[in-house]
C-alpha cells in the first residue's frame, strides 16, 4: 500500500473514549483512551501525544494494539501515531489531531421543594377535560452536561420516567417531565467521568384539581409569554428599524456620493468648456492680430503704390554719377 494510502487511511474513524480529568479532594485519577483504525501491515504503532499550549512535555506511547490508555489534566492536546513494520521500520505517520480533556465535575442537586404538581382540569360533569402532565421538578442542578446520566426513579415500582435538562445559564439546570406520574420518586446523576449525587428526600409528584389556583397559575404563565413575545416583537421591531436606518443611511451615503460625483463631472465639464472658450478666444485674438497686420500691411503697401516718386541722389566717387532710387527709406 503507497505512504500516501496508508496515511489517508490511519486514523480514519477517531474514538476518544473516555476524554476526562478531574482533581477531587483525594486527587482521583482519570484514565483517558485513545483508539484509532488498524494499519493491516502493522506490527507496533508509536503515538505521541502534546499538549497544544506546550506547558506539558510530549510523551511517547509504544503499544501494538490501535488503542492506547493514559492520564492526563484538562486540557487541549494532540496526537500522531506512527506505524512500524515487522522489520521495525517506519511505514507512516498520521497527520495531528486535536483532542480535549475536560474536566469530570462533581454534580449537585439542590433540591428546592419536595413535590411538583399535575394539573387536572374536570368539565361541570365532573369528567376529565384535560391534564397538564408536563411538570418542572423542584430542583437545580450544578456540574452536569447533556451526557450526564439522569434518573428519576419511582421508589413504589422502580419505574423510570425520561427527564429533559434544560439549561437555565450560569452553568444552572433545571429538569423537565413531559409525562409526569403520580407518585414519589429519588432522583440519581451520574457524570460521564462516574461521580454520583442524588437527592436526599423524596420528590413527591401530585395530582391537584384547584381549578382557581390552576387558572392563575395559567394567566401568570401567559403574562409572562405574552411580554416575552412582546419583548422579542419590540427586539424584532428595535431590529428591523435598525436595520432600516442603516439601509437608509447607506443610501443617503450613496446618493451624496452620486451627487458630489456629478458635482465632480459637472465642474470638470464646465472647466473643459472654459479651457475651450479660452482657447477659442485666444486663437480669435491672435487672428484678429493677425488680420489686423494683414490689414495694416495692405495699407502700407496702397500707400506706397499711390505715393508719388522721389529723386535720391548719391554721390559716388569723383565721377558724380547719381543713382536714382524711388521708394522709402
């Protein structure tokens, strides 16, 4: 198989097993594994794993299985694993991977009442009309994560009932029954990295038929829906009036650029038929000069034709001889 092949395919399906750290009080250890897809021709695999911040030196694995086991801090690290032959020789090197390390929390359960009601609403026949099973249990939940394991046990006949986690923010849960049961139930969560915490007391689930207390209860959860909805409408509106003032301002900004480009285009247009009437002046000027010298010259050479002729006599040598010249000196 080329170098090339064999490094494509290392590697191709990445399993962190167990990617966790945590530091209790008694220093517990976590073992964190790596695996990644066998090289057919492999006979021993070498990876190295670093640490993407450099603050803990690289180490070398050697094992001849495609998994390899270690314990490492929190954190955020790479890995590359290199392949030898039976002959020992390097066939290839997969390229980096990042991989993280998180911490393993300790949950805790506060437990802020012992029993969640089920709202039962009967018609004038006393009949059942409706029941309102979806409950949220008295409880607020610290350290978990979606893959923490929950449940909520009924201690009468052992049964479990599906729980939803719902984030409240601040690192706060808070748990959600969408088909609540009467009866008593203890609560267990159990983290990925194995710690446990459950509730000390039972958390009762009851049924309640107080029409009045239910229809209160109804209208303060409508009230409070009603100003979420009326405060995500006014972030809507407070969006899309944002969003118009910019759409707005750009095309502001785009017409003062359209209008001072035509500002620009018509004073360069002005300043071109300016230079034009300038030059067409000047070249007016410079032919009427011109013709006004032709002019002048004309007159010059009438007034020489029709000025009578003059004797000039030079004397030349002793001879006396006289030139005659007829013109203008």
């Amino acid at each position: 198989m080329p170098l090339a092949s064999k490094r494509r395919n290392l590697l191709l399906t990445f399993a962190l097993l167990l990617i966790i750290g945590f530091e209790a009080a008694a220093q517990a250890k976590f073992t964190q594994k790596l695996e990644w897809r066998a090289e057919p021709n492999a006979f021993e695999y070498k990876v190295e794993v670093v640490s993407v911040d450099g603050k803990i030196k690289p180490e070398f694995f050697t094992t001849d299985n495609n998994s390899v086991s270690f314990s490492k801090p929190a954190g955020l690290y790479r890995y590359r694993v290199y392949v030898y032959d039976f002959l020992g020789r390097e066939s290839s090197v997969s390229e980096w991977r990042n991989f993280e390390i998180t911490k393993a929390y300790q949950p805790e359960i506060f437990q802020k009442g012992d029993f969640a009601e089920i709202y039962v609403t009967y018609d004038e026949n006393e009949k059942i009309k409706s029941i309102e099973n979806r409950i949220v249990l008295p409880v607020e939940l610290k350290g978990v994560s979606k893959k923490s394991e929950i449940e909520l046990t009924n201690v009468g006949n052992g049964e479990k009932i599906k729980t939803i986690l719902q984030d409240d923010g601040n690192g706060k849960y808070s748990l959600v029954v969408e088909k609540a049961v009467s009866g008593k139930y203890r609560l267990r969560v159990k983290n990925p990295g194995g710690l446990v915490a459950e509730t000390s007391r039972l958390i009762s689930i009851v049924q309640k038929d107080n029409l009045s207390e239910i229809a209160a209860i109804k209208a303060e959860k409508i009230r409070i829906q009603e100003e979420k909805r009326a405060a995500i409408e006014a972030e809507r509106m407070a969006k899309e009036d944002a969003k118009r003032a910019e759409e707005e301002r750009i095309a502001a900004e785009k017409l003062e650029k359209e209008r001072l480009a035509q500002e620009e285009a018509e004073r360069k247009k002005a300043e071109k038929i300016a230079l034009e009437e300038a030059k067409r002046a000047e070249e007016e000027r410079i032919a009427a000069e011109k013709a006004e010298e032709e002019e002048r010259k004309r007159i010059v050479r009438e007034e020489r034709k029709n000025r009578p002729a003059r004797e000039i006599i030079f004397f030349a040598g002793a001879d006396m001889s006289a030139n005659i010249y007829n013109g203008e000196f």
